[in-house]
C-alpha cells in the first residue's frame, strides 16, 4: 500500500461493524482514514475516542489536520469519497441501504457487504458494473481476537477474482491462517439453510420448549452429564445473543422455509415412534441418519465432544484436588489473572476463601 485509502463502513458502530473498525485500524492504520456512519452521535463520539486511543498515535494526530476515523449521520454522503465501501447493516435493512447509496458510490470502488446472506445483497449490488463487488460472509462474531482459523465466505463473480483487489483481499486472508471459501451466493445461502438455519432453530425450540415446561435449569444442575452441559450452553450461547439477527437469519434466507419443513415433520416422525412405542422403527431412523452422515463423520463428532469433556474434566479434576490451596485462574477473554486461595467447587464455580465466586466457564487453571 502506497497512499491513503477511505473506508466507509456503513452502520459501524455496532456489533460486526465497530469489530472491522478496530480490525482494518490495528493492522492498516498508517493506511486509512475511516468513517463510519449510525443513528447515534453519543455513541459513535464515545467509541471514535476508544478507536483513537487504542489504534493511532495521538502524536501523529497533532501534525495532521484531518481525523482517522469520522463519523456521518449522512450514509449517502459518507459513501462518495470512499475507495472502500463495506455494508455491515442489519440484513432486513441491507436491501434498502444498498439501494440508497450505491449510485452514489464513485467508479471503481471496492463495494462489499458482510451479511450472513448472500443471494440479494450480491443481485443488488451487482447492478453496477463499474465497481468492483465483493460480498463476503465472515462466520464469526465480534468478540475473537485473531482471524486465524476463523472461516470467511467469498462470493464474487468470477470476473471479480481477477482483480489484483480480490487477490490482495483473499491473500491477506490467507497469510493470516483464516479458512477462506469460495463460492456462489446461491451455494451459500443453501449452506447457511442449514448450518444457520437449522441449528438456530433447534436451539431457540429446545430453550422456548424449557420454558413452556416451566424447567428448573437450576435444579438440573444436581442431574447433569458433560453432553447436558455442552447442550445448555450452547442453547444459552444462541438466546444470550441478538434476536433481531437470529429473525433476520431465519426470515431473508429464502432457503430456510423448506428446511424448517423438513425438520418439523421429522419431529412428528420421532414423536409417533414413541407415541407408539415403535422401538425398531425408531432405531431405524437413527441408525439411516447415522449411515447418510457417515461412520466416519459421526465417529470424529464422538472424539470431538471427547475431547471437549477431557479437557473441562481435568480443569475440574485440578480445582476438587487442591481444595485449600492458593490457584491462579486466567479470564479466556480479556485475559485478566486472578489470585486467592481456593475454598470449594461446585456446580461449575469456583468459590475462593475471600468470597468471591467465579464460572469455570469464563476461566482457566494456570497455576496452582
């Protein structure tokens, strides 16, 4: 790179698009000047002082009259100087936002979306044949540290890989270890039916489903097995999160739909198994669901979750044998180190002698 590129990332100061802020800033900050546009001016002035302190050198900002990182109410405005447009909008405004700037856009420019669906935004953009379009779908949230091994979604045109844009961007991906994947938006979106999805919905249906029983998560725990824990907490995982993303998922993928048909009536089909009492026919199904995944699919899950329970029962194993002694835990996200002398375990806290009480969740053993 040898001069300054503009950026606009449209509804950056939120969620995904207030990550790719601080991201393209840590690695690219000598390179760009960034804007970023919103709803909210308080909320965009306290993050724009975050991004500046953390990213940029407050040196440098004195010799320079320009800001690195702005901020517009004004998305149409925001979009014509820009040499890179990135749309990280809620994907029931996407259609309408692409609509209302990219005449506006000038020529040439790179114009990219990072929405978890990929057949509209792809037609929409593709309208103009003078810039050059690059929908991608990273398949993370904004919380990782690092892109390694993190999987991006790529669905340009072929004549769009061509490009030395295109080949800067999947080769940057790559030289930083993170699994990119070509392919077509229609391909994709028929992918994401189900590994989104599906999977969404069955963990909304098994959460909603605990709650019309009026369960005692609580209680369970005196009842749990490591599987009923992975299980929980995947289920908390998805409904801790945004609904409105999760709806929007479910609603603009017009794949979905017959998904969803298909995993209702297999419901019915387990139900009346049991309803009836048919035990052959219901092993049956499970073993024809085992033999269309595959043995060898199915004996890597068995390994996968293994390891998973290994390596939480031996934190587990470490707390119960030193009860009484001094431990060190480490937070797995910000990385904070804590001290104290270990009172007791017990269904999955750490209780220290001082009282205070942690999740073995958020926490690692690193030194006893």
């Amino acid at each position: 790179m040898n001069k300054k590129y503009n950026i606009t990332i449209l509804w950056g100061t939120d969620g995904f698009g207030k990550w790719l802020c601080e991201y393209i800033l840590k690695e690219f900050s000598e390179y760009v000047r960034i804007t970023i546009t919103g709803r909210n001016q308080w909320k965009w002035k306290k993050i724009t002082q975050e991004l500046l302190e953390k990213y940029l050198q407050p040196s440098s900002l004195e010799k320079r009259g320009d800001s690195e990182v702005s901020f517009s109410l004004d998305n149409v405005q925001a979009v014509q100087d820009a040499d890179i447009v990135i749309y990280s909008v809620p994907i029931a405004y996407t259609q309408n936002i692409i609509e209302e700037t990219l005449p506006y856009i000038k020529a040439w420019a790179v114009v990219a979306d990072v929405t978890s669906i990929k057949k509209f935004p792809s037609k929409t953009m593709q309208t103009r044949d003078d810039i050059i379009v690059i929908p991608t779908h990273p398949m993370f949230g904004p919380y990782i540290q690092s892109i390694a091994g993190q999987a991006f979604v790529l669905t340009p045109e072929q004549s769009i890989q061509e490009t030395k844009e295109y080949k800067f961007l999947y080769n940057y991906l790559k030289n930083q270890k993170a699994r990119v994947i070509e392919s077509t938006p229609e391909y994709h979106d028929k992918m994401m039916a189900v590994v989104q999805g599906l999977t969404h919905l069955n963990m909304f249906v098994v959460g909603e489903t605990m709650k019309r029983l009026g369960f005692n998560i609580a209680d369970s725990m005196d009842f749990i097995s490591p599987i009923y824990k992975l299980m929980i907490s995947s289920v908390g995982r998805y409904l801790w999160q945004n609904p409105a993303l999760y709806a929007d998922i479910q609603m603009y993928n017009d794949e979905v739909l017959e998904v969803h048909e298909k995993f209702l009536d297999t419901a019915k089909n387990f139900h009346r198994s049991v309803q009836d009492k048919d035990s052959e026919k219901f092993c049956q199904d499970i073993m024809h669901a085992r033999d269309f995944l595959g043995v060898e699919h199915c004996q890597e899950g068995q390994e996968y979750t293994d390891k998973v329970i290994y390596l939480l029962g031996k934190q587990i194993d470490i707390l119960k044998q030193n009860i009484g002694q001094q431990i060190k835990l480490k937070n797995i996200y910000s990385g904070e180190i804590i001290e104290g002398d270990l009172h007791e375990y017990k269904n999955w806290k750490i209780f220290f002698s001082s009282g205070e009480v942690y999740r073995i969740d958020q926490y690692e053993v690193i030194e006893i």
